[in-house]
C-alpha cells in the first residue's frame, strides 16, 4: 500500500532553516515568564508583609485612642517622696541626727553635669494622661543616671504610634486602667518587648481590687505605689507637712479643747468610719465635734475658711479614720494630726506603727477590746496634761532618735522627683539590669497572700464598735 503523501512547499521544504528563529522566541518566552514569576514572588512575600504592617499600625494607633480617650476620672494628686528602702541604724537618745534641708533640694548636683557625658533621653509613653498633673508631662529637667545629665521626656503618644513604639515606657494610672479593664477589658499596650508598663496607684486595693488580680498585675513590670514593696514608693508624707512640725508653735494643753474632733466629708468609706464615730458619739462625756459634710454637729461645712489643721490646733484629740484597710495605706490624714499637734485616734492599716515617728505617737484602735476600753483612754488622754504631752513629745526630738522607719520617709523627701527616678530606673535597665523587674514579681506575689490576711484581720476590728 502506498502511503497517503502531502506534497511539501519549497518552505517548509526548507523549514530547517527556521529552526533557530523558533529557539530565540521559546527563549524569550522563557525569560519572561521567568521574570513574571520572580515579580509575582516578590509581591507574594512582600504585599502580605506590608499589609500586616499597616494593619499592626492601624490596630496599635485604634488602641492608643482607646486608652488615651477615655473620659474623665477623678485627677490623682501624687505627693512626691521618693525610694523609701533605706538602711537606718536603730536610733538612741545619743543619737543627734537633725532633719535634713529638704525645702530647697533639686535632682541633681549642678557640678555633675556636662555636655559631653549627656545620657540619650528616656521617653516614657503616658497612656491615661487626664489623670495626672502637670508634673508628668513634657521633658524633665535636672534628672541624673550615674552622674549625669539625663534626658527625661514624658509624652502622649495618642494617634501617633511611631512616638510610642520608640518610649522605653508605657505609664499607666492604675484605678483608672483597672475601672476601664472591668468595664471594656482595656488592657496594656506596649509595642515591643524591650518596653516596660509602669503601674502608678495611690488608691487601695479594698475599692480597685485589680491591684490583687494576678491576671491584671502580670501585665506590668514597675510598680509606683505608697506600698513600700514597690520599686518605687510614694507617700502621702509631704515637705510642709515636715516643716509644719518643725516650726509651727506647738498650741498648749490648756488652750485646746477636751472634745475630740472628727473632719471627715467622704460619708461612704468602705471601713464605715461613720458608723465607728457614730457610736462613739453615744458616750455623752466625750462630746465629740464634727465639722465635715459626716457627721456634722458644728454646722458652716461649705462657709468656713478654717482648713482641717487649723480645726485640729484647737483640740487635744483627733479622729483619724482611713477610707480603707491596707497594709502601708497611712495618708495625709495622720500628718496632718501631726502638724496641728492633735493626738490622732487611728483606724486604718494594720502596720501603721511601721510608719510612726514613735510608737506612742497615735492612740491605736487596735490596742482596745471594745468601744468602752476606748473611751476610758480618750479621757485619759485628753484629761491629762503629762499623759497629752507625752504623745506629741517627739517633735522636739531630733530625727536620729526617731524610728528608723519614719525617718527613711523624711530622708526620701530629700531625692529627685518621683518622674526623674523613673527615668533613672529605666535608664539602668536599658544598660542591662533586669533585677528591678525581677523585685516587682517577688514583691507582688508576698504582698497578694500574707499581708492581705493581716488587711482582713484588721477589717475584723470594727466589729467591737457595734455595727
């Protein structure tokens, strides 16, 4: 059989001749399909990093408006004190050791600093910024990381993200952060792991319970507090409340009142102050006085211009009730008894003796068994010239023969601003030391078991008054 046969052109008789031109454009073809896939495979790597970028950008600039947005809360006034862990010798009536000059301190000793050893500024991010005065905001000045010049800057970062991805910090007012982490699960924001979050309360655990959470507390790495476990404490103890002591002319026993006094215009203090007083008051030979909104028997809350101390210089005894029960809680309230030279009768923290200048500075609450036991020693007290005169002896005293407690809170009056040791620490941990990060969670995890028992024992004391 002769095979079916298709006669050939002169070209394609000759189509070896085309074979070249056919390599060239499957050649061509090849390398554009090559650059397609390099271009395709750049894209792949980079569009979706780009867009997690911009994402993590966006969602980082949606929670700084949430936290920096949040609405008014009531404004936090922090007295400045400084470190309060001091090693102290215990004192003796040889011990001559006077006050230190505390009215004119400054952060830092001017021969100290020069030019050449400037320290790269610390920025700290102020993520509830409506909560602090004016002193935690804008740059610094005097502040000192091992004898020298140390840039200190505290900012709100708000819509601008990059300005908080380069803090050190991010500064956090604790009752505030804890009301807005009940009510929307607001939490910390930090940008990367080198930033540390800072805890700043001189509220009580008894009314922000967040401050006992293990949950909300891990979030944080400083703590800022009046517990004196805290990196670094605050007090309630202020330079005039020192000066008050040291200079005012003490108001003699005979021109003073025999009734105790009792100022007090928050009527709902978890401790029930009210109600202690209230029962006190039924004892008719104590004729207790009260000028504040609770409580009132003196009438002109609003129309006095007499200030709680000036009230306090006209009477031998004071009642002195904190709004809460907490281990190292002590707040103005007792200084300013001290001031006025009044005796205070304290309910408050349960290790309140740790604060005193001398232990038979106050007539503690808790020495008594019962609201007569009580009674008896506000007579005696206030009946007495000798026994008065014994209590507030220890202002003539010199600080050395004070406890040493009490004088590591005078002494602390004498360091930098509380935002200048904050940058301080920062600075010393940028250079490597983690021990401070460290101390916080050995410091929390004490205070959450051992001293919240003792906080609950103390609460059990007002029992004995009657309610």
């Amino acid at each position: 059989m002769i095979p079916f046969a298709v006669p050939l052109t002169g070209d394609e008789q000759g189509g070896g001749s085309q074979l070249p031109r056919l390599r060239k454009i499957s050649k061509g073809k090849l390398d554009l399909q090559a650059r397609y896939l390099t271009i395709g495979a750049i894209l792949l790597f980079f569009v979706p990093t780009f867009a997690l970028l911009t994402c993590q950008i966006f969602l980082q600039a949606s929670s700084l408006r949430q936290e920096t947005t949040l609405g008014p809360h009531v404004s936090l006034r922090v007295s400045y004190t400084g470190h309060a862990h001091l090693a102290l010798p215990n004192p003796s009536p040889e011990d001559d050791t006077d006050y230190p000059d505390i009215t004119h301190t400054k952060d830092a000793p001017q021969g100290l600093v020069s030019p050449e050893n400037t320290t790269t500024a610390i920025t700290i991010s102020v993520m509830t910024p409506q909560q602090f005065v004016s002193g935690f905001s804008g740059s610094i000045p005097e502040c000192l990381w091992r004898g020298h010049s140390l840039g200190c800057e505290y900012v709100v970062p708000r819509n601008d993200p990059f300005l908080h991805m380069r803090s050190e910090a991010v500064f956090y007012h604790g009752p505030n952060l804890c009301l807005e982490y009940h009510q929307n699960k607001t939490r910390v924001v930090k940008s990367t792991r080198k930033q540390l979050a800072v805890l700043l309360t001189m509220e009580s655990a008894a009314y922000y319970p967040c401050f006992d959470d293990p949950v909300f507390m891990q979030a944080f790495d400083l703590e800022i507090s009046y517990r004196r476990e805290a990196q670094l404490p605050i007090g309630y103890l202020r330079k005039d409340h020192i000066e008050g002591w040291r200079h005012d002319a003490l108001v003699s026993f005979e021109k003073r009142s025999d009734s105790p006094v009792y100022v007090q215009s928050n009527c709902r203090a978890q401790t029930k102050r009210d109600s202690i007083v209230r029962y006190l008051m039924t004892f008719p030979d104590l004729k207790i006085r009260s000028f504040g909104r609770c409580l009132n028997t003196e009438g002109q809350v609003n129309g006095t211009t007499e200030s709680k101390i000036d009230i306090y210089r006209r009477h031998k005894i004071c009642l002195v009730m904190e709004n809460s029960i907490a281990t190292d809680y002590v707040t103005e309230k007792l200084y300013d008894a001290f001031v006025a030279g009044c005796v205070p009768v304290y309910y408050g923290a349960p290790n309140v003796e740790d604060l005193l200048p001398d232990p038979d500075s106050i007539i503690d609450c808790r020495a008594f068994g019962s609201t007569a036991a009580l009674r008896k020693e506000i007579l005696r007290v206030s009946g007495n010239r000798a026994v008065w005169e014994s209590k507030v002896a220890w202002r003539k005293r010199r600080l050395g023969q004070l406890s040493p407690a009490f004088q590591a809170q005078v002494l602390a009056l004498t360091k930098p601003s509380v935002q200048c040791q904050l940058c301080s620490m920062l600075a010393d941990y940028r250079a490597g030391n983690t021990s401070l990060v460290q101390q916080f969670r050995d410091g929390w995890d004490y205070r959450s078991e051992e001293q919240k028992q003792l906080e609950s024992r103390q609460f059990l004391l007002s029992n004995f008054f009657g309610y």
